[in-house]
C-alpha cells in the first residue's frame, strides 16, 4: 500500500537555525497537509496546500515558516529560524481527490530545538 | 469555529474486556466527517475509524464500534476485546463535509491502558 515518507524522522538542531522537514505524499493525492505535535499535547493544525499554493494556514503558522512543493513530488516544510518551543514532532499528511478519502499520515519527523 | 473535546485524559481496560472513550464536538455544519486516530509509542497516526454523518448507522470496524450521536453531537469509540496492542493514546477529531480540502480538527487525546 502506498504511503506517506518522511524524512528525517529526527532532526536536532541550534535555535536559530534553519531546518527543512521533507515529506513524499502518495503519488495521486492532491491535498498536503503539516501538522504538529508538541510531546504530550494534541495534534495541531499547521498549514494545507492544494493546487500550488496554501490553501488554509494556523496562528502558529506565522513568518518563520514556509511550504513548498518543488519538483511535483516533494512537499516541504521550512523553519526559517528555529526556537526552543518548535521542539515538536511534525507530521506531513495528504489526502486524494475524492471528498471521502481518509488523510494518510508520515511517521513523522521529531524536531529538536537546542 | 469547530472544536472536538476529549475529557478523558486516561482510561484503563483488562485485557479482553470492553472500554469505550468519549468525544464530543461543536459544530454548526450539517455535514461533516468524524474519525479516531490511534496514536503508539511509535508516535504513528493511523486511522481506526471514520464516520460520515450524513449516515445514520454507525460505523463498525472488527473490534472497533462507534456510538454517534449527531443531535447530542457525540461520538464514541467502543474497543470490544481490548488486546495489549491496542494501548495507546487515540484522538478523536472532525474534519468539515464542505471545504474539500478542509484540515483535520484534533482532540486532546485519550491514553489508554490495557492491563493483562
């Protein structure tokens, strides 16, 4: 069965930094979707993207963070300058065109902010 | 704004025994989608369940049941026959009928625990 790739599934990096959290959705899906989950918290909503563009984003989702969708395969997420609280486990989603297909999740990449 | 409550922090079960976490949600949609997630040690989202609530039966999964409840604006998970591999913290969540692309609305989350 096709699946969601993330990569890598842990980073560790300096506040400050810049980090890019990589994600293969599943060939024929049309919907992307970041997540993020601080440990022990709920999952939490950060950004959608849909034919190109962000289609919905959240608060958290503020200047510090982009998406991008490269080379038709690869969707992207980029923390321009990271600090301790983007400490979380993020998860890359996507979802096909059909209004009833469920959402696939990654496994997720752990991001440490030291 | 859509919400989803989950107001069990923890639940225990015994092992083969039944247990049945709670969720509730607000809304003003008249359709929409409902789904839990299992959520291991291994941090993996995957999906247990799902509803759509323009169904009026509810949605069965093997050892997995829901009870929904759209005027009361409920929907619980019954986990019939817990195994050791069903512990781990499940997240009930809402995703709208009408934005096609429309995000995933998450719970707090519910651990649970099945003791042998």
């Amino acid at each position: 069965e096709p699946e969601v790739t993330q990569t890598p599934s842990h980073q560790v990096t300096q506040m400050g930094q810049e980090v890019i959290l990589r994600c293969v959705p599943i060939s024929n899906h049309l919907y992307f979707y970041w997540y993020r989950q601080i440990l022990g918290q709920k999952v939490e909503f950060l950004v959608s993207f849909y034919n190109n563009e962000i289609s919905e984003k959240s608060e958290i989702f503020d200047d510090q963070f982009s998406v991008e969708r490269p080379d038709g395969s690869n969707f992207t997420l980029k923390i321009r300058s990271t600090k301790l609280e983007d400490s979380a486990m993020y998860f890359c989603a996507s979802r096909g065109s059909d209004r009833d297909s469920p959402l696939h999740f990654g496994n997720g990449t752990r991001l440490t902010v030291t | 704004a859509q919400t989803v409550t989950q107001s069990q922090p923890e639940m225990s079960v015994q092992e083969a025994e039944t247990v049945t976490l709670s969720c509730t949600y607000d809304t003003s949609e008249s359709d929409y989608y409902l789904f839990w997630y299992k959520q291991p040690p291994s941090r993996q989202m995957i999906l247990v369940i799902r509803q759509e609530a323009y169904k009026q039966q509810n949605a069965t999964e093997n050892r997995f049941s829901v009870n929904f409840q759209k005027a009361a604006k409920s929907f619980s998970l019954k986990i019939s026959d817990s195994q050791l591999g069903d512990a781990a913290m499940y997240f009930c969540a809402y995703r709208t009928f009408y934005n096609q692309g429309g995000k995933l609305i998450f719970g707090q989350g519910t651990e649970l625990s099945v003791k042998p």
